[in-house]
C-alpha cells in the first residue's frame, strides 16, 4: 500500500514536471503559501489574540533565566574583585619588602639582622631573588585576574542591558496584546450595530396617524370659523374703509366740488 502511495506521488511530481516544466516548483511553492496563508486567515481573531498573549507570557520563563545567569555572574565578578583586592594589598606589602632587602643589600654590609636574627648578605640576596619572582609571578596572575575581571564585567553589563531590553520588549508587546483585543471589541460593536436592524414600521405609522389627524383637525377649525361668520340676513351697513387717507378724501369730496362750482357760475 505505502509503495503504491509513494509510485503514486512520484507520478504526479514527473507528470506536473512535464507540464509545467522548469515552472513546476514556482507553482508548487506558491501554492502550498496560499493554502498556508487560507488556513491562517481563518483562524478567529480571538484565537489568534490568545495565542500572541501566550507567546508573551511564555517569555517569563526565559527572563527569570536571564536574571539567574546574572546574578551568579555578578557573584563571580564581585568574588572577583576581592580576590583582586587581597591581591593588590599582599603585592605592596611583598613590594614593600623587596625594596627594604635591596635598600640593605645597597649599604654593602656582609651580616644583616632580621626579627632578632642575622643573615649573611648572600642569604639575604637569595631570599630577595625568591621574593622578587614570587612578586613576578604574583603580579603576572594579578594582570590576568583583572584582564578576566574586566571581560566578565563587560559581558555582565552586556547581559544586563540585553535582558532589561527583553524586559521592556515582554511590557511593550502585553500592552499592544491589549490594545489589540479592545480594538476587535470595538470592530465587534461595530459589526453588531450595523448587522442590527430596526423595524421603524410602526413608526412611520404613528406618524402617518398624527398627520391625519392634524388635517382633519385644520378642517374641523376652519369649517367652525365659517360658520361663526356666515349670515343668512342681507347686510345693510359697508364695511368702513380701513386707509385713513381714503377716509380723508371722501370726507372732504362733497365740499370741494360745491366750492369749485360756485367760483365758476360767478366769473360768468
């Protein structure tokens, strides 16, 4: 079964050769990329937000790490540093007597005396040779130690800037998980507001109702004023004239014509 699946893949692979030729492995990439980008942007977006917030915090275990590794480095340096210290304060004693000894030695005495002792000048010129190769070698050491000290104390410091960048990174990428997750709160609102829809049918009945009403409202008034104001009886009386100007001249019509006509019957 497994070598009739594997003749069978084979087949495919020679036949997808022979059709598309040199192009066959462009196409069999870019295909399993747009399967692979599909899978992905099906994945729910609240799933995805998880996982992101989980990968982040997956990062605690690596910075608690971090911060052991330099706490047992800064232990060392700091061993260090004493060690260098004790160091330094034995090698100016020795320095200190190396120098008494080849102070004495230059005086040219022969016999030298020493916490109640005395010592011929070879003995004394012997012991000044020990003392000065073990102050070599000492100081030699010493160099390294410091050498060793500084390179430990870089690396320390490199450490340590290094995990308070991931420290900051781990803040920096749970805030941006939170500003993410209320962004999609506020896309789902969005989308439930507008897949929300609203039946404004009775609504619009209500107001076709007050509409009618309100015409028949208007007509009811103005057939009341009508008939407040209509009279079956023949008016007798005019309505008087409301310009003051028209009531003027027709209250000073009559006399002005007697007048002119007078003057005139006299000049004939």
């Amino acid at each position: 079964m497994f070598k009739k699946l594997v003749l069978s893949v084979l087949a495919v692979t020679l036949v997808a050769g022979v059709l598309l030729g040199s192009n066959a492995m462009s196409y069999l990439t870019t295909s399993c990329e747009r399967v692979t980008q599909t899978v992905e942007d099906s994945v729910p977006l609240e799933f995805q937000i998880d996982r992101a917030r989980k990968m982040v915090r997956d990062l605690e275990p690596e910075v608690r790490r971090s911060m052991h590794v330099i706490a047992k480095e800064e232990v060392e340096v700091e061993q260090l540093d004493k060690r260098i210290s004790a160091s330094e304060q034995s090698a100016e004693k020795s320095k200190s007597e190396i120098m008494q000894l080849q102070s004495d030695l230059q005086t040219g005495k022969s016999v030298f005396r020493y916490a109640g002792r005395e010592y011929s000048s070879s003995e004394v010129k012997q012991d000044l040779a020990q003392r000065f190769a073990r102050f070599k070698t000492s100081d030699a050491t010493m160099a390294s130690l410091r050498d060793m000290r500084d390179a430990r104390q870089r690396n320390l410091d490199a450490a340590r800037q290094k995990l308070a960048a991931m420290m900051s990174s781990q803040r920096q990428l749970l805030v941006e998980v939170e500003n993410l997750e209320a962004k999609l709160k506020l896309v789902e609102v969005a989308q439930a507001s507008s897949d929300l829809q609203l039946d404004d049918s009775q609504l619009a009945r209500a107001k076709g109702l007050m509409a009618d009403i309100r015409a028949r409202l208007d007509v009811a008034a103005k057939l009341a004023d009508a008939d407040t104001n209509f009279h079956d009886e023949i008016p007798l009386d005019g309505p008087a004239p409301e310009d003051i100007t028209e009531q003027v001249a027709e209250y000073f019509s009559a006399p002005v014509e007697t007048e002119i006509a007078v003057a005139s019957y006299s000049e004939e």
